[in-house]
C-alpha cells in the first residue's frame, strides 16, 4: 500500500488548496460532498451516502503559510456507485467534530500509482 499523497512530501505538485482541489478536479473529483449528520451529502445533486458506500482514495494536507494554525485537509471520495469528489475540512484544533466522527467510519483504500 503506498503513502496518501500530501502537499508538500513529493507526491503533489499542489502547493495550496485550490491548487489540490483543481488537481483532484481534473482527476475525476470533481464533486464537492459535506458531512450532513450519519451521511455523506453530494452539494450539486443532495444524493446521500452512507459511510460504507464510501472509499477515501487519498487526502492532502495544507498549513497557512502565515499561520501554522490555518490548517485544512481535503479527501479525495469516491463512492461505491463511481461518484468522485472532494471533502475540506479543517486540520487540528478546528476540526470538525462530526466530520471526524462520519470519516472514522469510511474506509481508506488508496490508489495504486501508475507505473510509467
């Protein structure tokens, strides 16, 4: 199994959010999904899912460049039916609570690299 990929450790050429997000975008996730209370909600459409339909395949995490307490974390989902997006959270002390709880649930199951 290989190491999630993070900004900054070689495996992203991400160096902000919105740069991962973009990135992740043009892999395939291009949903935004939120934690909406036992379930993982799709912004553009409201389809739900449950945290056994789901599957984190990588996340990236970022600190402020001013403030090392501006932190945040994106997964890249995919879902058991092939929808792909992207859930932020904050990193650290400002976390999401709920968001924490509903991902203890989700399965991580990254992908494998492409061998060139």
């Amino acid at each position: 199994m290989t190491r999630p990929r993070r900004a900054g450790d070689g495996g992203s050429g991400a160096a902000t959010l919105a740069d991962a997000l973009a990135e992740l975008a043009g892999q395939g996730y291009g949903r935004q999904f939120k934690v909406a209370g036992d379930r993982l909600r799709a912004v553009d459409d409201g389809r739900t899912f449950s945290a056994s339909e789901l599957r984190i395949r990588e996340y990236r995490r970022f600190e402020g460049a001013s403030d090392p307490d501006d932190m945040a974390i994106v997964y890249a989902i995919e879902t058991d039916n092939g929808t792909r997006g992207t859930l932020v959270d904050a990193f650290g002390a400002y976390a999401d609570p709920a968001v924490s709880a509903f991902l203890d649930r989700v399965a991580v199951s990254r992908r494998r690299p492409t061998v060139r």
